[in-house]
C-alpha cells in the first residue's frame, strides 16, 4: 500500500464501541474507573477494533533495524557495527526485548529497513545506511517515502496472520542523534533541550553531538512544517519505517504501542502527517533519555509506565502489554453489579 493510500483510510476510533465498553466497565463490580488507566486502555482498543469484545491475544514487537551515517561523526559511544551485532542476536532471542517479549507471549520481528552489511535479519532494506546529515540530507525524498510504507506493509502483513496489537522497536546506532534532530525541527525548540547521552556518552561527547546536530539543521535547513522534509534531511530508516507502522496500525485499525525516545519521535512525525493517528497509540512509557517527556507532551499523551529506561528495542512497549492483559481479564472475567446483587456504584455529582 501507498503512503497515500494508508493515509487516506484513516479515520477516527468508532465511539459506539467505544462506549459499549465503558458502561461494561461500569457495570463490573467494583467502584467506577478503579483501574485507571487499565480501563482507558481497553476502551481505546476497543473504538480502534470498532467492537466492545476487545482482542489482544496475539501480539507482535517490530524492531526496525538500520544503520545511521551521521555514526562516522562520532556521536556515538560505539561504532555502528554494534547495530548488525545486536539485531542478529533478534533472531536467537538474545536481547533484553526479546526475553521481555518472550515473558508476555509476543513473538518478535526483526527487519533490515537499513543496515550497512546484510545479516540473516529479514530484508526490506532500502539501502545500505543513511548518508551523513553533517555532509549531505540523509536520504532521498523518494527512500523516505518508500521506507515509510515498509512500516505501512508491515502492519498489513501482521493484520493478515492474526496479529491484533503491535508494539514499536528499533535499534540503530545514532538514533537518538537523528530523532533529536527531528525533536527540535518539529517542536521549534533549542537542540539541547530534546538532546541526551543516548547510550552512554561523556559531557564532552553530548556537547559535539549538539554541535553536529545543529550543524546539520543550519546546513539542511529542514522545514517544520513538511514532516517528510525533515525526515529525508536529518532522519533515519529506522525512524522512518516507525512512522510506517503508526501510519499503518492507523489505516489497518491495529493499535500500535509507542516504545521510548525514538519511538516517540516517529509517532510525532506520523501525527504531524495525520493527526487522526494519535488516537491509535498507545504511549508505553516516558523515557528516561533526555527530551523523553516534551515528546510525549507535545504529541499529548500520558504514558502507562514510568520505569525511567531508556533501552530501546522495544523493552518499554512489551513491557505494557501485561498489564493491559490483566486489565482485559478483569474486563471479560468480573462479574457486574446485577450478577452479585449489590446496588452499583454511582458517579459522584460535581
């Protein structure tokens, strides 16, 4: 599918199932909206699912996986052949987010979007690496937009096999370079404030990053206002293939759980194509890299966890998804008011 065909079929969550599940949750024997959250998430699903009879029991972890020029400017504390290593090791099951998705049953995609070498990580790859954004824009319009319906398609294919709720991973080392130089463009906002140490870099290092960063913005001059602008300048194949999964879920009608700083990034960037979309996220966690918080307050979501990590993979959004299990069991398996003979709770008058 197009990136104009998908985004073209988004529409709001429907709210007739939308409130079919809520008077269900208010009908269970226990007081009204006890379980927070819990209770808001299954009824956003179920206005996405467009049923009260919500389904989550097949569940995937996309990790788009690519390699990052702007690594040779040394923004990095590890080189970027770190980024086949660990993808690699997707496939063995050898990655935090692969043993949290293991623990709450959600089997894991791994895709070369984008890494420099071939692995035996399935390939959607549009090339080998961005180019350096220092030097020269870091992909072309036309691999943007290509990259971007890899994510589409993705969504489409889980949809096909089953797959009800997907959750967002990446790994590329340099991401968090490039996803705060998307920050600043698409906040308006000073490059130090949306700028960490990512994995692990010195004071010293988180100065040169910034430079390299705003350097790259006053070269490129990446526009605001045209999303895909300021992905094909400054972004990443990774981040571009989220986008595609969030623009997917969205069209597919699949809720898609946002992950960390980098999942946070792309989903600003699929709102700022379609606003409609944000109705299809749900916000794991803030994370604890920096710049973490002012994404999900400017997207306009309060995250479910706040576990201050800042992995990536995915680890953040796997980690929701048993608590949106416990909260759907409670949803199905409780018996209401009526069923025990108590009188229901009321809402309390303002």
């Amino acid at each position: 599918m197009r990136l104009t065909e998908a985004l073209d079929l988004i529409e709001l969550p429907d709210p007739l199932a939308m409130s079919q599940c809520r008077n269900r949750w208010d009908s269970i024997a226990k007081p009204l909206h006890s379980l927070g959250k819990l209770e808001d998430g299954i009824i956003q699903i179920a206005g996405i699912q467009k049923t009260h009879q919500v389904t989550i029991d097949k569940k995937a972890l996309v990790i788009m996986c690519a390699d990052n020029g702007v690594v040779t400017e040394g923004v990095t504390q590890v080189g970027g052949e770190v980024t086949a290593i660990v993808s690699e090791n997707f496939l063995t099951g050898n990655t935090s987010a692969c043993i949290m998705a293991e623990q709450s049953g959600t089997d894991v995609f791994p895709i070369d979007i984008g890494m420099n070498i071939d692995t035996k990580v399935p390939k959607k790859k549009i090339a080998y690496g961005t180019k350096n954004m220092l030097q020269e824009p870091a992909m072309t319009m036309e691999q943007a937009i290509q990259a971007i319906e890899v994510g589409i398609n993705t969504v489409l294919e889980l949809k096909e096999k089953g797959y009800s709720i997907i959750a967002t991973g990446e790994m590329g080392i340099g991401n968090t370079t490039t996803s705060s130089a998307i920050s600043a463009v698409l906040l308006d906002m000073p490059v130090e404030f949306v700028t960490g140490k990512g994995a692990g870099l010195s004071a010293l290092g988180l100065e040169h990053k910034i430079s390299v960063i705003k350097k790259s913005l006053e070269k490129h001059k990446p526009d605001k206002n045209d999303p895909l602008d300021v992905l094909s300048k400054v972004g990443g194949f990774d981040i571009a293939g989220l986008v595609g999964l969030y623009i997917g879920g969205a069209a597919a009608r699949i809720p898609v759980v946002m992950d960390g700083f980098i999942s946070s990034a792309a989903a600003l960037m699929a709102i700022r194509l379609e606003p409609k979309i944000v109705n299809y996220i749900l916000p794991s966690h803030v994370s604890n890299e920096y710049g973490g918080k002012i994404l999900l307050d400017s997207i306009g979501v309060a995250p479910y966890l706040t576990c201050n990590m800042s992995l990536g993979e995915g680890t953040g959004a796997v980690a929701l998804f048993p608590l949106l299990d416990m909260g759907l069991a409670v949803y199905e398996k409780m018996s209401t008011f009526e069923q025990i003979n108590i009188d229901a709770y009321q809402p309390l008058e303002l």
